[in-house]
C-alpha cells in the first residue's frame, strides 16, 4: 500500500506530461493507469529484431527517455528505478514513464534497493542523500 500512495503522490505532483504514463486516480483495489498497447520496452524489443528497427526511431525513444527523465528532475522527482520495464510503449511506439514507486520525492522515499552489481559500481541518488545509507 505505502508503494501505490508514493506512486499515487508522485504522479499527481507530476500532473499530465505526453511521456508520463496517463495516470487516473485512485481506485478501490489500488491505482489506475492507461493501458499501453505495446507494453513495456523490454518485452517489445524482445519480440523485435533489433536490427529491422530504423535509427531514426530509436534515436527518438532516446530523446523521449531523456525528455521524460528531465521532466520530473525538473519537478524534483528522482526515479530510483529506471529500467527498460519502466518504459512503456503507446500505440504510436511513444515512450512513457512509469512506476514511482520506489523514487525520492520531497519527503518521500520509496527505499527500493538497486541490483546488487549496479548499486556497488556508481552511487545512486539514495546514496548521495544520505551518504549514511550503507553504514
């Protein structure tokens, strides 16, 4: 529940953005999303062959990732979670960001632990926070 009312706070501080995931409410059983009808971008590259994909179309996921990812840096959201699952791919093969659950917002802090071998490599925004956090 504490996950879905971080989401629920975020995504309402973020309002409508055109590569945020569309963001409804909440619901009796939890939250609600738009579906998107290609799902996320690690299950979508998976059924594609990489190669039959034109560099025009994914230099411009690239910049919707970016834009994305600017946009809530801009609103003081900080994704702690960004990975191809995370992304989700509408109708038009547009990107859209989802799942803030685990971010840092204001006083919120969604404490998901990174993947082991990343989070030893570079610090992570939890880290440079609190650089107490591993102690």
């Amino acid at each position: 529940m504490k996950s879905l009312d971080i989401d629920h706070h975020i995504l309402t501080a973020l309002g409508s953005h055109q590569r945020l995931v569309k963001y409804f409410g909440k619901h009796d059983y939890g939250i609600r999303f738009q579906f998107e009808l290609n799902g996320d971008i690690r299950h979508y590259f998976s059924k594609t062959d990489f190669k039959n994909i034109p560099i025009q179309q994914r230099e411009k996921r690239v910049q919707q990732a970016a834009g994305s990812i600017a946009f809530i840096h801009s609103k003081g959201v900080i994704h702690c979670d960004i990975h191809p699952n995370n992304f989700l791919l509408d109708g038009k093969l547009n990107l859209r960001l989802c799942d803030f659950a685990s971010s840092l917002f204001s006083e919120l802090d969604g404490k998901a632990m990174e993947s082991t071998p990343s989070f030893q490599e570079i610090p992570y925004p939890r880290q440079i926070r609190n650089p107490t956090f591993l102690r």
